[in-house]
C-alpha cells in the first residue's frame, strides 16, 4: 500500500471538521475523492501532503509514519498537489517552469541554460508533450497547463499526485487528453488522488472512491459498484433526486421569443436559430465552433459585423457592449465565476447589485436605494438557498457552488428574457448543481424565460434541454430534439459535424 490514512481527527478549536478518517491509495491506483464544499476534502489533503501537521491519527507513505515530515519533506519523499487552477510563471519558460527552484547551475553559480533547456526537452520527452521547451508558459493551453504542472511534479520524483479539481474550464475534448496522460502515468506506477465534481468522470476514470460527508470519509467503493445516482446519494447524505426536464415539457411547441438571423463576426458565418419562449436550447460544439462565439455576442462581449436579432418578433439593435445587452434583457452568465462573475472582495449583497445600479436601484443624483437594494438581495438570497451567515458575507468566504448561485442572482435581478449559461455548474458540489438546474426548470415554466445553455457535461446538457444545436464552423450545422438521446449519440453528432469539415 503506498498511502494509508489511519483514524485521523482534525479540529479547529471546539468545531470538529474531520471525524475518524481513514483512506488507502495502491501503487498505480487513481482514486476518486467526493464530497460537498465544506465536507472535509481539502483539509484531508492538507493533512496528507503536510500543510497542516496538527492532527490526530497517523499518515503513513511507502509503510513510514510520515506526521512529523513537512510539506517540503513529504514532497521529497513523492507526495504532490496540483492545484486546481494551474500554477505556472507565465512569463517563464517552460523549461523554467518545470525546473523552478532547481535550475542546474554552472560553477560560477550562474543559471546553465543549456543545461536546463536540454533536461526540459528530455523531460518532455519521457511524458510524450512534443513542447518546445523555451515557450512561454502562458502560450500553453489550460490543459497544457495542467499537464505541465503533472510533468513538474513528476521530474521531481512524484509518486502520488493529488489532482485538486483538475478539468474545471476545460472542455471536454481537453478532459479527455488529460485523462489519456493521467492514465498512460498510471500504467508506469503513478498514482494519483482525484478531486472532481463531475461524477461521471470519477466513475469512468477511478479505480477506488472515498466519499467525504460531514467531516467523515466513506471509503473502499471500487469501480462499478456504484452508479452516478447512488454516489449522490452518499455525498449528500440523503435521497438526492437528479433533476430531469419532464418529456412532456421538451415536446412542447413554443412560440418563438429570440430569433437569430445570419450574424457573422469573429467566428461566426451566418448562424440562425430560434429558441422559444420557456424553451431550454443546448449549444453543442468543439471550441472555436462558433457556440461560445455566438453566446458571447448575444451579450456584447464580442464583435457582430452581420446579421439580425428579433426579441419577442421585434428587431433590436446588435449589442455592442454588455450594458446595451442587459437593457435588452440579454444576460449572460461567464463560464469564468472567478474573472468574469464575481468580486471576491464585495459582500454577497452588493455583487447582486452591481448589474442593476444603473436601472431599478437607481435614485436621483445617483443615489442607490439601499432599501430596495436590501430586499432584493435577500430575495434571492432565500430563493437559491445561498448558504452564509448573510447578505453582508464577502462573497470570497462562499464555496464555488454558491457564488455560482450569486452570480445567478446578479443575472436573474435584471429580469431577464435571454438566459445565456455558460458553464454554469463547473466547479461546483453535486447538491448546489442540482438546485440550479431545478432552478432553471422553474424559471423557464413559470416566467418564460428562454435559456441558451452551453455545458461540455453532456448527461447535464440532456438533462435540461428540450432541444440541442450542432455548431461547427461558426454556422449552425444541425439540430435535434432531445427525446431519447444518449450522451454517445451527442458526440457521434458532434465528431460527424467536424468530420464533414474534414472531408
């Protein structure tokens, strides 16, 4: 056995937040680590890898107590994190960056370049990357992030690597890659601990899952005992039941609410759709298809040279910013909560606000109705079930499935007509997942609202869809409706869209 984790306890003062935990890693194992934000995941890490010492029960790596040895000690005998957003000097190269700390030296103390670019080209070489070592670290893809930072852990001997929500922002043909490395590493002896939200990927890739729930662990369930229902089920304590969009809701005739004709632009050549009132329309597409693309102009954020938008059978202007979409009750909603949602710094109360200052909240001389400001926000404080002490919390103190649910908040005060959702469960624990896809049904049923969903989880995707768009080329290429689809079905469409390209 390489790692075990024996009877170990963790408290902060009187609060207890690991209770008996006890875990077991084999050599070339990958082994899956769920649970909801807050149910101990990350402190068992920090425990394991030495950031936090303070504990009781015992950590033993390669038959060794190892309680006593350091972060710094514990990497030298091969424990490693990688993080989940990846930690690259961009301005370094990437030779640079897989030797940081450690560059080889020449006897009068200075940096050997040769040396290094040559062991870099080496190391490169040994994990199958084809990268040129004097790159920038900031050309690299995320997943090229991601895997340069496995390779840096690796060149330094690492024999267990904890892979802290490793895809999150990456799509799905990026997974995929990653998942191939991860999975040639593992042949050679690697092993690796696993963190993810995404249920579909721990049960495809992992070879053992521990559940963390309430400070505990529920370890041992090993790769086909559990399905993705049941696995819910264990992380949330309880009968969680997967949201679903009701058949009957997706075969619907719905009267036409946005109507897309010819818009062109940067990634775009005359895409034109129509997505009905209370319809729920599914954006399919390989990056740079032209889904995003087109998401992303519908809200302003990017350039439209052509073509026509009809808003409740009436022409509105093409937005050229995002301000001039939220008049036009356009929203949408980033795949990137982190830059493009929130504000860390802010209370829970004024990121809800910020869309709105402009309009509702606005009072002469620029003044903001701090009255009205206050009723909204605990409006959809209680209504997405934003767990905090209250509004006034900064929202940098949330975990990532309820700052999605105040950025959702943010977007839902402008009392939208267009919903754009990019990404909008990523990162986030499956509980928080299921109330905002709840959340969308309802919206949909009740207001009408129209909603443009883009997700590379297909089972999510067919989930809450009633209809699916094929986008490959910046056009629009083919559509279908979600009866009966499977999420193979979904990508044989996809790869047959971009194979015509091909041929």
């Amino acid at each position: 056995m390489l790692l075990k984790v024996n009877h170990v306890y963790k408290s902060y003062g009187n609060k207890r937040v690991l209770f008996d935990n006890n875990l077991e890693v084999d050599h070339g194992e990958i082994h899956g680590l769920v649970g909801k934000n807050g149910a101990g995941k990350t402190t068992l890490v920090k425990i394991i890898s030495g950031v936090l010492t303070d504990y009781e029960g015992d950590v033993l790596f390669n038959d060794k107590n190892i309680n006593h040895l350091s972060v710094i000690e514990r990497q030298q005998e091969g424990i490693y994190v990688v993080p989940q957003h990846a930690a690259i000097i961009p301005e370094f190269s990437i030779a640079e960056n897989i030797f940081l700390g450690t560059w080889p030296r020449d006897r009068l103390g200075q940096v050997n370049w040769k040396e290094l670019y040559e062991n870099a080209a080496k190391a490169l070489a040994e994990y199958g990357l084809s990268y040129d070592p004097a790159m920038k670290g900031k050309k690299l893809s995320l997943v090229e992030q991601r895997k340069l930072n496995i390779v840096r852990a690796l060149f330094s001997k690492a024999k267990l690597v904890i892979l802290d929500e490793p895809t999150t922002a990456l799509s799905a043909e990026e997974r995929d890659s990653l998942f191939d490395f991860i999975e040639e590493l593992r042949k050679e002896g690697t092993s690796f601990i696993l963190i993810s939200h995404y249920l579909e990927e721990i049960l495809k890739l992992c070879d053992t899952i521990t559940v963390n729930r309430d400070g505990q662990c529920y370890t041992g369930y090993k790769k086909g005992e559990v399905d993705e229902e049941t696995l819910s089920t264990l992380i949330v304590g309880k009968n969680i039941e997967l949201s679903s969009r009701p058949e009957e809701e997706r075969m619907k005739n719905k009267e036409p609410l946005l109507v897309c004709e010819n818009i062109s632009g940067k990634g775009m050549q005359g895409i034109s759709f129509k997505a009905g009132k209370g319809e729920v329309l599914g954006l399919v597409g390989f990056p740079g298809s032209g889904a995003r693309e087109l998401a992303r102009a519908l809200s302003g954020l990017h350039p439209v040279s052509a073509g026509r938008i009809k808003l409740n059978g009436s022409e509105i202007p093409t937005p050229k910013n995002p301000a001039q979409a939220v008049r036009q009750r356009i929203i949408y909603v980033s795949y990137d909560r982190h830059k493009e949602g929130v504000v860390q710094l802010l209370s829970i109360k004024k990121n809800i606000s910020l869309s709105i200052l402009e309009s509702s909240l606005k009072r002469m001389f620029g003044f903001i109705d701090e009255r009205q400001e206050d009723k909204n926000a605990r409006e959809y404080f209680e209504k997405l079930n934003i767990l905090a002490a209250s509004v006034n919390e900064a929202v940098g103190q949330l975990s990532g499935g309820n700052q999605q649910k105040v950025v959702l908040s943010k977007a839902l005060s402008c009392q939208p007509e267009v919903l754009i959702l990019d990404e909008p469960t990523v990162g986030i624990d499956v509980k928080s997942r299921e109330e905002i896809l709840a959340l969308i049904h309802e919206l949909t049923k009740v207001r009408g609202l129209s909603v443009l969903y883009l997700t590379n989880d297909y089972n999510e995707l067919l989930r809450i869809a009633d209809r699916l768009l094929f986008f490959d080329r910046g056009k629009v290429v083919t559509e279908r409706a979600n009866l009966n689809l499977t999420t193979d079905e979904v990508i044989r469409i996809r790869d047959e869209a971009k194979e015509g390209e091909a041929s």
